[in-house]
C-alpha cells in the first residue's frame, strides 16, 4: 500500500508523559499537514511543510508541540508534557506541489488518550 | 482566520430520500474542496470546484459553487446507507497561504435502510 501511513493507530497516556507520532507520506509528495480532530469536530490545521521546510506552525501548537520533518519525507509530531485537552485524533496528510489546490491525502490517523 | 460553517450538524433519513448540506463563509475562497469522512479514516476527497457557480457531479452527489465563491452545497439524490458518513467541506485561502486548507465542522450523516 502506498497511501499515508501513521503510527501508532492509538495511544494511551498519563498527563505529564511525552508521546511522538509519527507519518509517512506518500513517497513523491513534498507537501506535508499535521492536523487535529476532536469529536464533532472538522480538523484543524496544525503545521504544513514543504519539503523539510515548516513554514506555518498555527497558533493551536503550544510550546509543548514540535513537528519535523527531518530529509523532507518522514515526519514527526512530538507533545510534551501531555495534557487531557490534548486527546484528540491527529491526521497527516499529503500532497504533490506545487499547485495549492491539489488533492490532500489523508492517514488513517493517531488516536491520543490521555488520562 | 476564514471560517466555514456547515449546515445541518446532523441529518438522518430514510434510504431512498434526497438531501442538501451546505457549506457558507463570509470570505471568498481560492477553491473549495468536499471530503466524506467514515469513523476511524481520514477524510478522503470527493470533488474540488474552483469557478463561482461551477457545478459538478459524482453519481448521484452534485456540487455546487457559489457565484462569488463563499458558499457551496453538497446535493445527494436517491440516498443509500452507504452514503453514511461525515461531509466535510474545505477552502483554500485566496492569498498568500493558500496552501492552507481549512475545513468546516462536518455534517454527520446517517442513511437508514
């Protein structure tokens, strides 16, 4: 399968732990989103990079947030210090530049708990 | 921030029925793209419209873009339980960010056989 893969699927964690996810997009694409559902919710964009660049990080990332993307195609989102506000679904998506209105392609997402 | 609300919230029907969401904002939109969305997946695309008051359709779902690019509706004739899902709409920022896809809250809906 050559779609957009996120590990894990599901993460269970205490407040205060540190979890990292992880995406890897679609091989050819060099467009890269974060992005965080809650139930009821449409997702929210978090981050968006091109190629190994991060160049919109949204005011819903805390300090706590960091996200990279170290060669341009694998990417990580790591939270720190985890709080219950930050249960919630996050999506990777990707997509072939450099036309904006292109297709995103979406993971099946990582499912945070945290308790 | 440009936002999108999307109406009804929630919408359960009969299989067979015919429905519209909809999908309005105050600001105008580069284009603007619909997602269906099943429970544990991502969102995956069902069509883009670019043109104000472009109309598209997809089998039995049609689309549509309002003339000055702030609105769209979702139409779904002859609704099958297949069709359940979550719909999303998204808009592309007309600017410079226009990387930026933005989506509204969904619309939930449930198709009953």
């Amino acid at each position: 399968d050559t779609g957009v893969s996120q590990d894990p699927r599901h993460k269970i964690t205490k407040r205060g732990q540190n979890v990292t996810f992880r995406c890897d997009p679609i091989s050819e694409h060099n467009r890269l989103y974060w992005y965080r559902q809650t139930l009821g919710q449409g997702p929210e964009f978090l981050t968006y990079f091109q190629n190994e660049a991060q160049l919109e990080k949204s005011r819903l990332l805390s300090d706590r947030f960091s996200a990279e993307r170290p060669k341009g195609s694998f990417s990580t989102l790591e939270i720190q210090r985890t709080e219950q506000g930050d249960s919630a679904m996050y999506l990777c998506a990707s997509r072939l530049g450099p036309q904006n209105t292109g297709e995103l392609f979406f993971g099946e997402g990582s499912r945070l708990t945290v308790l | 921030t440009q936002l999108l609300e999307q109406s009804p919230q929630f919408l359960s029907i009969q299989e067979g029925e015919n429905l519209t969401v909809y999908c309005n904002s105050s600001s105008v939109f580069s284009s603007l793209q619909w997602y269906r969305q099943e429970p544990g997946e991502g969102p995956v695309l069902l069509v883009t419209v670019v043109t104000g008051g472009e109309v598209k359709k997809l089998k039995r779902l049609t689309f549509q873009f309002g003339d000055a690019r702030k609105d769209s509706s979702l139409h779904i004739t002859a609704a099958q339980p297949g069709d359940t899902g979550l719909y999303l709409c998204a808009g592309h920022n007309s600017g410079g960010s226009n990387y930026k896809l933005t989506f509204g809250k969904g619309t939930l809906l449930t198709v009953n056989p």
